[in-house]
C-alpha cells in the first residue's frame, strides 16, 4: 500500500514538474493585457526559411501554383520590390529633377535670338496634336497612379491615414488600368503618324555638332525633328512597348506565365516605367520652361517664324516652299 502511495506522490510531483516548466512558456505567448496573443511566435521564421526555403503544401485544386506557400525567388523579389526599386526610383526621379533643375540655372530659358517675328506656320494639325495629349495625359495619369503603388505606402499612408489611403489606392489601381487602354491607343498613333519624319538624316550630326541648338551663337540645323526629338521617340516607343506588354501580362496575371515570369514581368515593368517617367521629364522640362515658343507647337498647333528659322530650317524651308511663301535665307540641303 505505502508503495503505491509513494509511486502516486512520484507520478504526482513529476506532473508538477512539467507544468512548472510549460506555465512559463505559455504565459510568453500572453500580451502585457494577460490575453493570448495570436501573433507570438515559438520559433523565429528566418531559421525556419533556412531549413526549408521553399514551402510547398498538397492541395485538390487543379490550379499547382496555389499550393506554393513560400519560395526563395519571392524572397529575391520582395527586396527588390520594397528596398531596391525604392531607392533607385528615388535617385533617378529625383536626380532627373536637379539636373534639370541645374540646366535650367546654368544655360537658362533657350530665348529666339531675333525675337519674335509676328508670323506663324502651322507646325502641329489638329490630329497629331490629339493624339499626343491623348498619349501624354494617360501617361502622366500612369505615372501618377503607378508611383503610388510603388510609394504610396511611404508617403501618402501616413499622410491621410489607413481609411483614406485604401480607398485612393484601389481608385488609383483601377485607374492605371483602364488609363492602359487610351495610353496604347495614343502610342499607336503617334509611331504611326511621326515615323517617318524621326528617320535618322545626315543633318543629325551636323546638329549635334554645333550643340543642338544650346549653344549661343551657333546655328544647329535640323528638318521637322532634330536628333534629340528623334532619340526621345524611339526611346519612348521602345519604353512604351515595354511597359504595354509587361503591363497586360501583369493586368491578366498567369494567363500563359508562371510565378517567375511574373515577376520578371513586374521587374520590367517597373524598371521601364521609372527610366521612361525621367525621360519625359526632360521632355517636358524642353517643351516649356526650357525653350521659348516651344509649347505653343503642341497647344495651338503654331509657332513663330523666327522660332522655326533657329531650330528647324529645313523643315521651315520645305513648308514655306510647298505654301509658296516667301522663301528665308538659303539654307543647306537636308
Ligand atoms: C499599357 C500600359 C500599362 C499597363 C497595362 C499597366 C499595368 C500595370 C499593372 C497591372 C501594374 C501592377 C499593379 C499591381 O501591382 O497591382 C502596374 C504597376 C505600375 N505601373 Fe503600369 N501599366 C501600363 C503603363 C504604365 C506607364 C506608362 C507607366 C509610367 C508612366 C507605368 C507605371 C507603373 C508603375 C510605377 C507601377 C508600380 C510598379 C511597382 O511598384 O510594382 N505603367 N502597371
């Protein structure tokens, strides 16, 4: 009997024993309210993702992808997207806006030398102008919306609150991808309509050669467009097929891709799209504070006589010839 006794009080403190050392480890998944808190953890996830870096579940539904939980390319991924892309967007938008800044205090508003003549030549017709309001507004709406979702939840989120900023970020997301549709429409247009005047010409290298027109003093020729505006529509036509075909593949995501793809997809996407935001920048930096009587070339559609004399002879020379105006000084064949 004393013996059954004795190995119930052994069975007893042992018991004891082990709830003395499992009390305190629950009592750490507490919150300092004394209530279980759900999201404490017993083990640390990054050890965990060092023993199994790719963690992959069984499922019954047809779709494989659906049962990846965690792979190590997302990890490549998610630094790209939340440290790399932040900081290199942020060093070249904002580097693009001080050097343009810096140009504008160095060299200054480009002026027409002889002043303004009082005539004008028709230099933009009302659908070439259409479509390149068409292309530039859905462009400034994408990149408005599409920076947002690259640093919205920096900047704007603490601004105006969780509440406030949800609803604008998914407004803004749905506006990026229906602005897709107008921004396309526009880049067909204009490659279509200014293709052949943006051939490269023997006249480039005369312009680049006497400093493409930010030279005081030094004439540089050029027909309808000079090799800068040449070199800003190719490269926006390469940026804007980039951007259009990452952008549907991310709009319709997994219709013919995988998850590597994807991101590749969403690296490219965002890559492109930040070059091509500082490109514009200093296009649009050009066609107005940068240069006197350049806007008006897209916003009435004429520009000064004086103006098209000191950037664009040659094409001045042709148009005056086929109007049968009166002809300017002789200028160098094309
Ligand atoms: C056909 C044209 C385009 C389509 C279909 C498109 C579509 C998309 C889609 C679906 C996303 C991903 C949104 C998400 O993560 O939920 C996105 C992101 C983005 N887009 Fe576009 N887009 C287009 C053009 C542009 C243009 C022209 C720009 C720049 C001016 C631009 C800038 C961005 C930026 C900065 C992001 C965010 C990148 C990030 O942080 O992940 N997009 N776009």
């Amino acid at each position: 009997m004393t013996r059954f006794v004795g190995i119930g009080l052994f069975i007893v403190s042992m018991a004891l024993l082990i709830i003395a050392a499992v009390v305190p480890a629950q009592a750490q998944k507490l919150g300092p309210d004394g209530a279980p808190n759900p999201t404490a953890s017993v083990t640390d996830q990054g050890a965990l993702l060092k023993q199994a870096p790719r963690i992959e579940g069984r499922i019954d539904i047809p779709d494989r992808k659906a049962s990846v939980l965690e792979q190590p390319a997302g990890r490549t991924w998610d630094y790209f997207h939340e440290v790399l892309l932040h900081w290199s967007a942020t060093v070249v938008i904002v580097g693009t806006i001080l050097l343009l800044g810096l140009a504008y205090l160095i060299i200054g508003r480009v002026r027409i030398a002889e002043g303004r003549s009082g005539h004008k030549i028709l230099r933009f017709k009302a659908f070439e102008r259409f479509s390149h309001w068409l292309t530039a507004v859905s462009f400034v709406v994408l990149g408005l919306t599409g920076l947002n979702i690259t640093f919205g939840k920096i900047v704007l989120l603490p601004l105006v609150g969780p509440d406030t900023f949800s609803d604008v970020a998914q407004a803004a997301k749905y506006v990026h991808n229906f602005t897709s549709f107008s921004f396309v429409a526009g880049l067909v247009l204009i490659a279509v309509i200014f293709f052949k005047d943006n051939f490269p010409a023997k006249v480039d290298i005369d312009w680049l050669k006497q400093g493409g027109g930010f030279i005081r003093n030094k004439h540089a020729p050029a027909g309808r467009f000079n090799l800068g505006e040449k070199l800003v529509f190719w490269f926006s036509l390469a940026a804007g097929v980039a951007v259009s075909a990452s952008g549907f593949l991310l709009l319709f995501p997994f219709y013919g891709t995988d998850i590597p793809e994807m991101q590749l997809a969403q690296v490219v996407h965002a890559v492109v799209a930040i070059l091509f935001i500082a490109l514009i920048l200093a296009h649009i930096y050009i066609g107005t504070l940068g240069m006197e009587g350049a806007f008006e070339a897209m916003a009435t559609g004429e520009v000064d006589l004086n103006w098209a004399k000191e950037h664009h002879d040659l094409w001045l020379a042709r148009q005056l010839k086929e109007d049968h105006r009166d002809e300017p000084a002789a200028t160098p064949a094309e």
